[in-house]
C-alpha cells in the first residue's frame, strides 16, 4: 500500500470499528436503524467481529507501515480519531430526532 494511501486506511479502519460497536448499543440503533426494536443478537455478534476484524486490520497496517514501536502509537492515535469522529458522527445523525417524542 503506498505511504500516502495508508493513514487514510488505517483510519478509516478504526471509524469503521467504532461505528459497529455503536450500532451495537440499543439506544444508537434504535436511533439511527430501526426505532422498533433493539439489535437482533446475531447482528451485535457480527458487529462485534467485524469491530474486532477491523481494529486487528488497522493494527497490522499501521505496523507494517512504521515498524512495531511507532505503529502501535499511531494505531492509537487512529484509534483516539476515529471514536471521536464516530461520536461526532452520531451526535450529528441523531439531532433532528431530539424533537420527536417516544
């Protein structure tokens, strides 16, 4: 993967991870889903590995880009990242829908 394309992905990665795991929370579902009903309990399991698949791909890549020591500290920073862009994400998505009531 060229040097230029790599950050990007290794962000994007962890976003990713993020987002599953909040779509594995029932109140971030029902808000951004299905206001119904909660997540069926297959689908928090997939989310959940595909969070984990995710974050084990951003660690690989962010390994193989500057080497062990200062690879794992840039997977932390992407990691610092992408949950705050995924927190601001939700809190963005989720506003119009503060006026309805339940």
């Amino acid at each position: 993967m060229p040097d230029v394309l790599s950050f990007p992905a290794i962000f994007g990665l962890c976003y990713i991870a993020f987002a599953a795991l909040a779509l594995t929370v029932e109140r971030h579902w029902r808000d951004l889903v299905e206001s119904r009903r909660p997540p069926p309990r297959r689908t928090v399991l997939r989310l959940r590995c595909a969070a984990v698949l995710s974050l084990t791909a951003a660690l690989s890549a962010a390994v193989h880009r500057d080497g062990a020591g200062f690879g794992v500290l840039l997977w932390v920073l992407a990691l610092t990242a992408g949950a705050l862009a995924v927190s601001a994400t939700i809190t963005w998505r989720c506003r119009p829908a503060r006026g309805r009531t339940r």
